[in-house]
C-alpha cells in the first residue's frame, strides 16, 4: 500500500515515544512475548479488556502485574476459584449499628488495572458479577449505582489445557473482551535468556526494576488522540465484511456481532497510533482480527472434531475478501 498518499495530520511522535518506554519498562523483566505486549498495550490505549491464555509458566500474571506498575494507577489482583462469591468481587453491604444503616464496602474490583487470574475457575454466578462492570465501568448493589473511576481495564487469565474444575464462560462475558491473546512457549534463545536472567536476579528484586513512567492522565491524552485516528470508509467496509463472512461461513456455528467489528476498529486505530500514524491501514485491521475474533466465533462440531481451530478459519475468511488498496 502506497501510504504517501495519506497526509499526516496529527504528531503521534509523543505517543509513539510513552508505548516505546511502556515497552522498555516491562522488557527490564519480560523476554520476548512481543506480540502479547504489542495487544496488552493496544487494548489499554483503546480502553478494552483483555483475556490471555496459556500454558502456566509463560509470563501471563507477570506480564499483567508489571503493566499496572510502569503506571500510575491503582491495581488489585483477585483469584478466581470454586467457592468464589460475587461479593468478594464486586463487594457488600455491611451494618453499621452506630448509624442503623447499610454502608457499602467496595469489594477489589474497584481499582485501575484489575488482574483476574484463572478465570474460569469461578462458578457462573460470580462470572456474572463482571457483566455490568465490564460493559458500563459500574456496579449496582442494593438499587445503588457505584461507577469506576478511569482507567478501568480487567485483564483475566485461564489456562486452555486444564479442565477440572472450571467452568466455560458464557458468550456474553466472552465478548466483553475486546483481545483475546494466545501466549505461546519461548523460543530456545528466549528460555535461556529467562532462566538466565532468573539466576543473576531475584525474583523479588525483577519487579522492583520497574517503575511508573505514565499517569493516569497521561493515559487519558494518549486515548482522547487515539480516538482521532483516521479512518477510511473502504476500510470500514472491510472491517464489516470480515465480521459479515464469520456468520456466513459454514465452518462457523456462531458467528461475530457488530460489537467485533467496534473491536476491530478500535483495536486497528491504537495499533496504528503506536506505529506514529494517524491513519489505518488494512495491514492494521489484518494484525488485530484475529485477537478480536478468535474468543466470539465458534466453530461447527464437524470443524472441532477435525481439529481446525478459529485461528486458521478467521485466517481463511481475511483471505478470501479483497483487500482495499
């Protein structure tokens, strides 16, 4: 694609340099998983949720926990288990005999950057505490309306392999994600580098390696330029043709809904942002599908037992639409 055509119109060189020390930041401890890094980044300038899977051991919590360090905001780390209840996310209402009246005390959900690890664990009931907080940043209890403060972004774990004791999320929690990250094993260089890296230093010593470099204000300016990114209307159109080919294509029993295709956009004009232009590109659009798509299709029971996954398919579908030029 020929970008000289396009004139910049807005300096991105600020924003481009705050996610370069993003990067620089957590990379003091992280090796490699640049892709995971690259969509974590993508999804906060976007103001979206996150889902990370993979095996335990790939840097999925860490990653989370160094994220919410290199910034200035609040973090709460919740563990999802069996006997999870919904009050000790979204939190209760207590007595208070002095008053003869019911306070609210608010449960670890009311932070910034919200790590849930292993999500699947909990049952669907205390799953279904985070519909209303994910969606609309607010939490209802008793008839009152309790609303987040900005930024608030859930980045949720889960492990593919393991099946006892968890519970598989509904579709509706699923789509509240906008990315949906598959963390793969290191290559052979990059364990070494880790396990050599864990030998010179401390566990505790990494995290203390990294430190705030962005406010929550900071955060804010960075998104109100993200959502001013350009964007054709060719290159909407070929957003909503992929969406439109998941619902039409028969290895797909459930295809994407409109709010896939709000994800795509969104997510295409941070990564775009990141790269210091102000305009998408289909390359954009092609590099984030498949972390908006892969968690809000599902493939035919034909197609599971095959072993194709949604990856290979959503690949299939951006190859079979034109690309706009």
């Amino acid at each position: 694609m020929e970008e000289s055509i396009f004139e910049q119109r807005t300096d991105l060189g600020a924003l481009q340099q705050s996610v370069q020390t993003l990067k620089e930041e957590i990379g003091k401890v992280i090796v490699g998983q640049e892709q995971m890094i690259d969509l974590l980044l993508a999804a906060m300038l976007a103001d979206g949720h996150v889902l990370i899977e993979g095996v335990p051991g790939v840097a999925k919590t860490l990653t989370a926990k160094l994220l919410s360090k290199s910034i200035s905001v609040g973090f709460s780390r919740i563990q999802f288990t069996p006997d999870l209840m919904p009050s000790d996310v979204i939190g209760t209402s207590i007595f208070n005999p002095r008053e003869s009246t019911f306070q609210f005390k608010q449960g670890p959900i009311f932070s910034n950057i919200v790590l849930i690890d292993e999500i699947n664990r909990a049952p669907a009931k205390t799953q279904a505490a985070l519909f209303e907080v994910m969606e609309e940043r607010q939490v209802t209890v008793d008839g009152n309306t309790f609303h987040l403060t900005v930024p608030f972004i859930v980045v949720a774990t889960q492990n593919p392999v393991e099946q006892e004791g968890t519970y598989h999320l509904p579709e509706a929690q699923l789509d509240r994600f906008l990315f949906k990250i598959n963390v793969l094993y290191p290559t052979a260089a990059q364990e070494f580098d880790i396990v050599r890296n864990h030998h010179r230093i401390k566990p505790v010593e990494q995290l203390e390696l990294v430190h705030p470099v962005m406010s929550a204000t900071e955060l804010e300016s960075l998104r109100a330029q993200v959502r001013n990114i350009h964007v054709e209307d060719k290159l909407i159109t070929f957003i909503t043709e992929i969406v439109g080919h998941t619902r039409a294509n028969k290895s797909i029993y459930l295809g994407a809904s409109p709010r896939a295709s709000i994800g795509i956009l969104n997510g295409a004009k941070s990564y775009a942002a990141m790269q210091g232009r102000d305009f998408i590109t289909p390359e954009d659009i092609i590099y984030i599908a498949p972390a908006v798509l892969r968690h809000r299709i599902t493939l035919t029971p034909e197609k599971e037992m095959e072993g194709s996954d949604t990856d290979s398919v959503i690949t299939q579908i951006i190859q079979s639409i034109e690309v706009p030029r």
